[in-house]
C-alpha cells in the first residue's frame, strides 16, 4: 500500500511542476531597442529564419502554411492576415514563443506596412 501511495503521489508530482516560462511573462516591463525604422533583411529576417523557416516547418518541404525564406513568402501571411493572427493574437505561432522584444519589432514592422 505504501508503495503504490508513495508512486501516485511521485506521478501526480512529477506531472503538475512541469511548466513552461514565457519570459514576456516573467519580465513585462523589458526595455527593447526598437529602431525606428525597420528593415526587412537585417531586423526581421533573423527572427524568422530562427524561429519560423526552420527545418521542417516554414520552409520549401516543410508542414508549415507558407515559405518563410523569402520577404515574399513572409509578405503573402502578413498581407493574409494570418501572421498577426497567429502570431500576436493567437500566441500559437512560433510553437517556441518569441521573446518580448522580438514579437515588439515584428508588431512594429507589421504596422508600419511589412516593408522589405
């Protein structure tokens, strides 16, 4: 009895502490240095091809919607709607969250227009 006690209550335990932090979360008053003006290829392509066009997901052969290599690529989901909605509303995209400062300069780009 006290094994079979003792091995629930390690069970129960070890599923209930797992969680996962959201560093927005954790530190909502994070000052970012957001240039004023964005460009595409040195701001916000960095962001993309290390969080979105990843093997496997926002690439040529890859199971995400969209190729995410190019400007146009990313350009098509932002003109769709489907990139601030996944990614600033529904929070669901990428599948590892964004940090506050990188999801703060893609909502700048975003509504400045997604210029290249």
């Amino acid at each position: 009895m006290t094994k079979l006690t003792l091995l629930i209550t390690a069970t129960i335990f070890s599923l209930t502490s797992c969680y996962y932090d959201v560093e927005s979360e954790l530190y909502p008053n994070q000052n970012c240095d957001t240039p004023a003006t964005l460009v595409y290829a040195t701001d916000v392509a960095p962001i993309i091809a290390n969080s979105c066009g990843i093997a496997g997901c926002h690439v040529s052969g890859g199971t995400g919607t969209g190729n995410f290599e190019t400007y146009e690529g990313v350009k098509a989901k932002v003109d769709d709607g489907s990139f601030e909605a996944r990614t600033f509303v529904q929070k669901n995209m990428p599948p590892t969250p964004l940090n506050t400062c990188d999801l703060e300069l893609l909502q700048a780009w975003v509504a400045a227009g997604a210029q290249p």
